[in-house]
C-alpha cells in the first residue's frame, strides 16, 4: 500500500480566506495574519474509506471552527459569509491532503448535500 503524504510528519494548516468571501473589513487580514487551525491525521489511514471520513469530518470540524463557528439561521448574510468561507476553507484542506479517498468523499457530500436541499 502506497502513502499519498508522511502523515505523520505533517499537520494541515485550515486558513480561511475571510476578505476573499466578501467578509466585513474588520475580518479583513493578509493571509500571515489569517486565523488557522491544525488538522492532524498521522493516526489515520486516508486510503480506507473509514479514514477518509474521519478526516473529512476533522477537516470541516476545523473549517466550522477557522471560519468563526456557524451563526443563528436567522443572520442571513452572516450566513452566507460563513457558508462561503467553510466551503472554500474546506476545499482548500481537501486539496491539500491530496488523498483520493477523502476528495471522493468531498465531493459526494457536496452532491448529497446539493440533493438534499432540493
């Protein structure tokens, strides 16, 4: 079996990217100055399909958290700014990981989510 990455060796760094998603000013940072979290998984294997979902859900656990944590259902903009920031933050963490396994599941959460709201 092939490792995609040194698990052990390296910590995904979730940056938001606040002031991309039309976040207010005071939000505003560089990317030195935007707030991260470390998603570790050097206990995780990310070929098996149970790996791959507890990373995936570590992955948007943190982007939940880096993102500002999700606002009342009724703060509308608030909302959306935050939908933005955790689907991009997410994104970026599932491309760094390079794992084919937790991309699948990325991507078929983002369909069963997308199904479901219909």
């Amino acid at each position: 079996m092939t490792k995609f990455c040194n698990a052990s060796a390296i910590a995904l760094t979730l940056v938001a990217g606040l002031a991309l998603v039309g976040a207010a000013p005071a939000f505003a940072q560089s990317a030195d100055q935007s707030p991260g979290v470390s998603v570790h998984y050097d206990d995780l294997d990310t070929t098996s399909a149970a790996g791959a979902r507890v990373l995936l859900q570590r992955i948007k656990t943190a982007a939940t958290v880096t993102c500002g944590g999700e606002p009342d259902i009724h703060q509308l903009v608030e909302h959306e700014i935050f939908d933005q920031c955790r689907d991009e933050a997410v994104s970026n963490a599932v491309r760094k990981v390079g794992a084919p396994m937790v991309t699948a599941m990325a991507k078929g959460a983002d369909k069963s989510m997308t199904f479901a709201g219909r």
